[in-house]
C-alpha cells in the first residue's frame, strides 16, 4: 500500500519534471533559432539562417512535434548553448527500416563520380516542418509527391552531378494521362513516381532502371504496370510478344515501348505513339526493321504496304474510323495469323472485318492488305493484269497529254504564222 502511494506521487512528479525540462529545452533552442535578429547575427548570410531558422509554431504541428520529440532527441550531440555546428541526424535510430532502404538505394548510395549522396531524409522529407505522409500539407503527400521529386530532377546542374542529364521525367508525366488524372481529376489512385520505381511500392527502395531489381526495368515494366491493368497485361501475356518474352526474348515489346514512359497518353490523345494514325508508326519501329525480320523470318515492310492499301491511303487522309494495325491485329492480344483464337486467322476474318463492314462474304480471306509484290503475294495473272492496267490508264493519259499539246501547238505556232501569211 505504502508502494502504490509513493508511486503515485512520484510518477507525477517525474513527468512534470520532464516536462518541464522539455519546455526549458525548447525555449533555449528557440531563443536564437527562432529569432531573426539572433540568426542574423550568428549567421554568416541569410541562406545559412534560414537553413537554422526552426518556427515552434510550424514544429509543434510537424508529427515529431505532436509526439512532443525535442531539439536534443534528434540533435544528440548538443549539450550546451552555445554550441558548435550540430552534426547531421542520425533518423535511422527512431525509423530503421527506412534508413536501411534509403542507405541501399540509388539515393541513399553515394555517388561513384563525386562521392556525394543524391538524397537525405531531410531533401524529401524538409528538416523539421515533418509532416505525416497522409497530411495533404506534407512534402511527400501523395498529390503533390511530384513537387519535391522535382526539385532534384528537375535541376540539371544537380542531377549532372549524379551522372543524369535527363530533366524532363516530371514535367512529361505531368502532361501524360497519369499526370493528368492525378491532378485534373484527382485521382488519388493514378500512379505517382514511388508507385513505379519503388521496389515493392516502397517510396525509399528506389533503384535506377537499368537495375535489374528496379521494377522499371525492362525485364519487369509490364508486371509493374499490371499493378493497376492487370487485364491488359493478362492480354498481352496471353499474346505473341508476352509469350515471347517470358521465354527471354527481349526483342518483343513491353509496354513501354509502344506507350512510352513518363509521357504516357491516352489513345485519344494525337500525340500518343497508339493513336490512329501513328499506330503503324509505332509497330513499324521493329516489323520494319531488317535486321528483326531477318532473324525471326518476318514479312517485310508492313508499314509501307499498310500506306499503299486502302485503309493505310484512308487513315493518312484524315479517316481516323478506317482500320489500322490494331483494328486487325490486336492491341495487346496479339497472336499469328496460324493460332485459331487469331483475330486473322483464315477462320476469323470474316468476324475481324465484319466489325467494320457487316455482312461481308467469305471471300474476304482470300484478300490481302500488305501486298509488296502481286506477283508473289497473290498471283502471276494479278500481275499481268495490273500491269497491262497501268500501260492501258497510262497509254490513256499519254494520249490526251499529246492532244493537248498539239492543240496548244497549233494555237501557238501554227495559226499565227497562218494569220502573218495571210496578211503579206
């Protein structure tokens, strides 16, 4: 009984007691770190007091604040005032988990060509005005995430310094269809920066792309984008390219490379690479490539023989209804004319066209749209007639051309020297 009465009173005691200490700490600290004309005194030039200055309102409403954490938890080595310069904070000692991912990460790593490290806790996270993640006025919310990305990325000096000279990854997602999403819509679940490059979707497990690990790397794009279109990457995976490419074929696309990557558009957008008409731009970046075809015996020049038939003269003319490669082919599912759940297989075309000509015969197997040579894509006698054709429509054009040039002649020539004739 005598215990639980001193207990207690002491509890009480101890906690005013360190309360008070707390509040003592605190306005030691705040004495010259809130005080502009101290800072301006003790300061070598107004960047460096800014960079000490430390407002008790704006602290006391950051998380470490409201956990009622003081100066001297996180600066350690200060025991006096006045002190020397404080040594950097070690969070790791309160948030390992997180000082374990950052030091193992491309930021956290110091860099090979200036020894420099590319990020701090602080460069995201602000030294002391730290806000809960979820706190839509914190650096690293999840709808402005971006701003404070940029402020390195955006920075061409500093990221020369990393050996980066691309500037422009936060300003092209702005413009893209997730960027767009995320701020004109606000769509909290469109995919901000640590969604795609944070391993795991963990914001300090950052790796550069060409890491293997990185889940931007070309070897794991299109499971990092199947997070969120998980049926367009079970489509894709069911097709030629997916199949392929799980076999460690790095020849087929992924999803990058038909949609891009921080400017990714939507298809209804005229600067996407898979809008209408550069859909056979896009595909044409490897079906048209020698080198490819050669290798995996691959039709050639698909592009160009798409330009010359109809569709391919319709589409460049401005008819964005007529049909291009993925009207035929596919999107993402996308299999050889020999597979029979092909949209081109012999068995199919009849449904593939009649989407946008119903009620087409059967016939229209026997069509072909990328023709680079009648007489070897469809028949001797196509190519006789084709030519005897032309020599008939160009024999025509040769006549009347020769007509009127001997009418022009004899307007020109002939009826003058007749009139000068005549008058003598």
């Amino acid at each position: 009984m005598a215990k639980s009465t001193v207990g207690a009173f002491v509890v009480p005691a101890l906690l005013v007691v360190c309360l008070a200490r707390t509040a003592t700490t605190q306005e030691y600290c705040s004495a010259c770190h809130a005080s502009n004309a101290m800072l301006r005194r003790l300061a070598p030039d107004s960047a460096a007091a800014e960079r000490v200055r430390v407002d008790p309102s704006h602290y006391a409403h950051s998380v470490h604040g409201a956990a009622g954490i003081t100066c001297t938890t996180c600066h350690r080595d200060i025991a006096s005032v006045p002190h020397d310069a404080a040594q950097p904070v070690a969070c790791g000692r309160c948030h390992a988990d997180a000082a374990r991912d950052l030091a193992a990460s491309v930021h956290g790593r110091p860099f090979n060509g200036s020894g420099a490290v590319p990020a701090t806790c602080a460069d995201c996270h602000t030294s002391h005005d730290i806000l809960h993640p979820t706190d839509p006025a914190s650096s690293v919310y999840r709808m402005t995430q971006f701003e404070i990305c940029a402020t390195c990325h955006s920075d061409a000096e500093r990221m020369a310094t990393f050996g980066q000279e691309n500037t422009e990854m936060v300003r092209t997602y702005l413009h893209s269809v997730h960027g767009r999403g995320l701020l004109a819509k606000g769509l909290t679940v469109a995919p901000v920066c640590t969604d795609c490059h944070g391993i795991g979707g963990e914001a300090h497990r950052i790796e550069q792309v060409a890491d293997s690990v990185s889940p931007m790397n070309r070897d794991g794009v299109a499971d990092a984008c199947g997070r969120c279109h998980v049926g367009v990457r079970n489509q894709w995976a069911r097709g030629v390219h997916g199949r392929e490419f799980t076999t460690g074929n790095r020849d087929v696309p992924t999803c990058t490379d038909c949609h891009g990557e921080h400017a990714v558009s939507a298809i209804t957008d005229t600067s996407s690479g898979v809008f209408p008409t550069h859909v056979a731009r896009t595909c044409a970046a490897c079906h048209d490539r020698e080198d490819l075809n050669e290798k995996y015996d691959l039709p050639t020049a698909r592009a160009a023989s798409f330009r010359g038939s109809f569709h391919g003269v319709a589409l460049a003319s401005g008819e964005l209804t007529v049909a291009n490669c993925e009207s035929c082919h596919g999107a993402h599912e996308i299999r050889p004319s020999s597979d029979s759940l092909s949209t081109i297989n012999p068995n199919n075309l009849v449904a593939t066209c009649g989407r946008c000509h119903p009620g087409i015969g059967s016939g229209v197997s026997m069509g072909r749209v990328h023709v680079t040579s009648v007489r070897e894509d469809i028949n001797t006698l196509a190519w006789i007639i084709q030519w005897f054709y032309a020599l008939i429509v160009g024999g025509i054009v040769l006549y009347g051309a020769a007509l009127i040039a001997l009418d022009q002649y004899r307007h020109r020539v002939v009826d003058p020297r007749r009139k000068g004739h005549h008058d003598g």
